[in-house]
C-alpha cells in the first residue's frame, strides 16, 4: 500500500496542532495529535488520514517512524 503523507502536510498538521493547543503545544505528544486532530478527520471521511489526504495514495522515498509518548513538536522539528 502507498499509505503516506509529505512532508508538506505534516507542516500542516503541525500549524493545526499549534492553533488548537495554543501555548499547550509543547507538551503534546504524538498520542495527544492524534486523538484531537487526525482521528476526528478519519472518522468523518471514513479513511485513513493519509488516504484522506492523498486519495491514490503515494510513492515513498523515506519511511519515518515514531514513538506515540514522543513530544510531536520534536517529531516535526
């Protein structure tokens, strides 16, 4: 499967992830993204968050993993 983001759209993520924790940003972890923002959007587009994003999905060149307890502003950055 070509289930993946960019780069890109993981900036994306992030600017929404800073508007909707507003100073609490930094103390969000992986886990805390994904309850608040990615879930939200799989469950009312009935799809993955990449799928969601990239319908005929892509080619990747890098695989990045993470952990979920990993600060997201450190996984970006």
């Amino acid at each position: 499967a070509m289930w993946a983001m960019t780069y890109e759209q993981l900036l994306d993520v992030k600017d929404l992830a800073e508007s909707t924790f507003e100073e609490e940003y930094e103390t969000k972890s992986m886990r805390d993204i994904n309850e608040k923002i990615i879930k939200p959007v799989c469950k009312e587009n009935k799809t993955s968050y990449a799928l969601f994003k990239n319908s005929e999905g892509l080619e990747i060149d890098v695989f990045v993993s993470h952990s979920w307890d990993e600060p997201f502003g450190e996984f970006v950055t």
